[in-house]
C-alpha cells in the first residue's frame, strides 16, 4: 500500500511530462496490459470466426474472407471505441454486433430476399466471434474482478472510504493520496487549496508504478477544484478510470444521475419500487419456500424429533419480531435452547457480546447440546419457511429484529423495515454476528435501496457458501 499525505501549497503539475512518463512505464507493462485489456479475447474471437467459416462450414473464399473482414472491423471499431479499462470486461461490443446483425437479417425479411444456405453459415460464424468475446468477459469479470484502484481526497474522506472497501472483492485499493484538512476545526470533505499540491504528478507516478486502472475522488468539490479538474484530464488521456464519490458519509445507495436541463443531478428515487417487482418478488418467494419445505419435510420431522427427546418443551420456538413498516408477527425457529430461555436472558445482559442493540452471548448457557449444532448449520431457521409461505418474511431480507430492538431505531434506520425481513441477507451472507452493528444496518441498507431479483439469486448463493463455511454462525 503506498499513501501519500499532502500538505504543502498547490502547484500545477506538468501533465504532459507526467503522462509521458507514465506511457513509458506502461511500455514495461505491457503483457499485464494486454491481458487486462482483453487482447487476447479479441483475437480468440476473430480466429474462431474465420476457422469456423473455413473449415467447419467450409465457405467459400469470398464468404471467409467476408465474414473475417466484418468481424475483423467489428473488433478493430469496439477496441477502439472502448477506454482502456473497459475492453477486456464490457459486453457493449457483443450486444452491438447481434444488433446490427438482428437489424439485418429484420431488413432481409421484410424485403423478403430469399436466405441460401451459404449466407445462414455465413451468420452463425460472425455470430460466433460475439458469444467468443462475451464470454471472454465474463471470464476477466471472474479472474480480474478485483480492480486496482487509487484513493484521492482529503484524509478524513479516504480513510472512511478505504475502511468501508477492505471487505470488498472488486475493489483492490493499492494506494491513498490524501491532504489534511486546512484547519483543526474544518468539517469533513472541505477542501482548500493551501492543502493540494502536484496531485496530478503524484498520483499518475503512482498509477503507473501500481498498474492501477481506477482513480476514486473523494472529495466535494472535487469538480470545482481546478488541481483535480486537471487530474481528471490527466487520467483521461492515460485511459485510466476517474471516479467521483458523491457522498460517501452518507447511507444513501439509491442516487443514480440523471440530466436536468443541462445540468448532472442524482435521482433519490429506489430501484424497483414498483408493484410488478414486488408482485415478482413475492410470488417468488411463496413458491420456492412452499417446494423447499416439500423437499425438507423429512429432515422437518427428524430434527422435531430429536428436540423433543433431548430436551423437555416443544420443538418450534415462538417469538414476535417486527415485520415490514415495523408491523409484528409470529416467527417461527426451531428451539435451541432450554424452555425458560426468555426468563434467564436479563441475568445474562451484562455478558452480552453482540453488537449495538444485539444480544449475543457465545457461550450462552441456555443453548442446548444439540440446538448448538442446530445453529452452528443454520437448520433451526428452516421452519422460518413458513412465515414466508404466509407472507410475513421473504427470502431474502434485513434481519427479522425484536420489537425491542425496533423501539430504539433512528429514523434513518427504520428504513430497513421498509421491506420484508428475510430468511437470508446481505448481512447475513458477510459475517453475521462478527459484523459491527454500523456496518450490518449500512448492508441492510444496501440492500434495502438497491433490491432486484438478480440480487436476491446471488445472495442465496452466497447463504449456501455461508451455511456449509458456518461463517459468523453459533
């Protein structure tokens, strides 16, 4: 990790001589380059399309050499189009070939000209080279998600921003360039000029050394100020990301930009906060508990079993918590602990171990032998399925939390029972009891705000890595 600190007047860097000398670095670079940039993809994909012409279809020259030429360009066109920190990973090229290929082959048949069998083999090799560089992205998503990214702001703002990132997969900070704030008492994101100098210098040196394809500003005027204005020219010639952090101090993930006239203004309107999402949800969520309770039936009735044998009461616990907009219901657990539980849980309070308004205790008394190992493999929230075939939970949500704990909420926490709570979660799946209270309601929050289907599909892959891990479980 490399951080920079500065503190000493502003002073322009010479940006020409810098991008230079950060060209000349890149030249030494240069297999690392390659691959990040999806070179080889490209080439794959125009070699596949012209053996598959040759040789599978076996066309004849013209044709080969015509659908080589068109990929060819295609390809040369998207490389070009693309910065430098986009063509390995984007699927922009792909979509725009099968477009102009669906627009054509649309114009074919409304002028109604008759398709020879040379002309479809013809297609599906061109076709080939988009479905070749399609997956060549999702690959580099996969081996190169974790993109090298340089932190720029004042000290406050990219020490904040870099503990919020350390847990994250995507994001591989390599370094910090930070100024202090101009005066003991200045709020947080001020930035004044006595605290900038040779940003621009320092940090492309830094770019270059680290091989870093992103650059996150942390700042709020960091579009005023004229030193990071010249950064950003900089970095744009370098064909390096530059990112501007609107307003991390803050939980609110729905911002999305939008143009206003002619000016950039962020929407505070959430995602997916239509009926047919929630319908889609909700439909969702009945039917694939009502088949996994069918599934798990057998394992239901065993694990009942053996509750009842091991210890006196009865096998499904009880216990109001708060659902959406703060509403209570029954949820439903297998009991892992001894019948009095509820009796004995305010002699405990001053061993608790859970973060902010949890109760957590690791060696809790009340567990019984077997219910430790109920929780330790997550089974004793199964019959929580049921609350979801009711319509009170869903699968995928914030914690169901006690009326007690929702009785102490600030307002900009109640938020999270804005929706339904759920049998898993983003908090869930990212430690579970071992988060801090902050950073477990900014994941609720989170996921709160920017909810889709395809966001609840990953979480509950991540719950099956986190069940079978037994990552923050006990």
């Amino acid at each position: 990790m490399v951080a920079m600190d500065i503190s000493t007047p502003l002073r322009e860097a010479p940006i020409s001589s810098v991008g230079r000398s950060a060209r000349r670095r890149s030249v030494r670079h240069l297999p690392v380059t390659v691959l990040r940039q999806g070179v080889l993809g490209y080439v794959g994909a125009l070699a596949a399309a012209g053996l598959l012409a040759d040789r599978q279809f076996a066309l004849p020259d013209v044709w080969t050499a015509g659908v080589v030429a068109l990929v060819g360009a295609w390809l040369a066109y998207s490389f070009a189009a693309l910065p430098a920190y986009e063509r390995g990973r984007s699927f922009k090229p792909s979509i725009r070939l099968v477009e102009v290929l669906g627009v054509a082959s649309l114009g074919w048949l409304i002028a109604d000209v008759d398709t020879t069998e040379v002309m479809q083999r013809a297609t599906v090799a061109t076709l080939t080279a988009p479905a070749l560089l399609a997956a060549s992205a999702v690959v580099h998503r996969q081996l190169l998600r974790r993109t090298p990214t340089i932190l720029v702001g004042q000290t406050e703002s990219v020490r904040r921003l870099e503990a919020r990132w350390a847990r994250r997969k995507d994001i591989d900070v390599v370094a910090t360039c930070s100024w202090r704030s101009p005066h003991e008492n200045a709020p947080v994101g001020a930035v004044s000029d006595d605290g900038l100098t040779d940003v621009a210098r320092e940090v492309l040196e830094v770019v270059a050394r680290r091989r870093a394809t992103s650059v996150v500003i942390a700042s709020g005027r960091a579009l005023t100020t004229p030193a990071l204005r010249h950064l950003a020219w900089a970095l744009q010639r370098a064909e390096v990301e530059c990112l501007v952090v609107a307003d991390m101090s803050d939980h609110v993930e729905l911002l999305r930009p939008r143009r206003v006239g002619d000016q950039i203004a962020l929407s505070l309107r959430a995602p997916n906060d239509h009926l047919m999402s929630l319908a889609a949800k909700s439909v969702l969520d009945r039917v694939a508990a009502a088949v996994a309770l069918l599934l798990l039936s057998p394992l239901l009735i065993g694990v009942a079993a053996l509750i009842r044998l091991g210890s006196r009461g009865p096998a499904i616990f009880r216990q109001q918590r708060s659902g959406r907009d703060g509403k209570p219901f029954t949820m439903y657990k297998f009991r892992t602990m001894v019948v009095d539980a509820e009796d004995r849980l305010e002699a405990l309070r001053v061993r608790n171990e859970g973060a902010g308004l949890l109760f957590k205790l690791v060696d809790d008394p009340r567990i019984t032998r077997f219910g430790r190992f109920l929780r330790r493999t997550s089974i004793d929230e199964i019959p929580q399925l049921f609350n979801i075939v009711k319509g009170d939970m869903s699968l995928v949500g914030p914690r169901p939390a006690l009326p007690a704990e929702t009785s102490q909420y600030s307002e900009w926490v109640w938020r999270r029972l804005h929706v339904k709570p759920g049998l898993t979660g983003l908090w869930q799946v990212s430690g579970r009891s071992s988060l801090p209270w902050e950073e477990a309601i900014r994941m609720d929050l989170q996921y709160v705000n920017n909810w889709n289907l395809r966001l609840d599909l990953a979480i509950l892959a991540r719950t099956v890595r986190a069940v079978l891990s037994r990552d923050g479980a006990h």
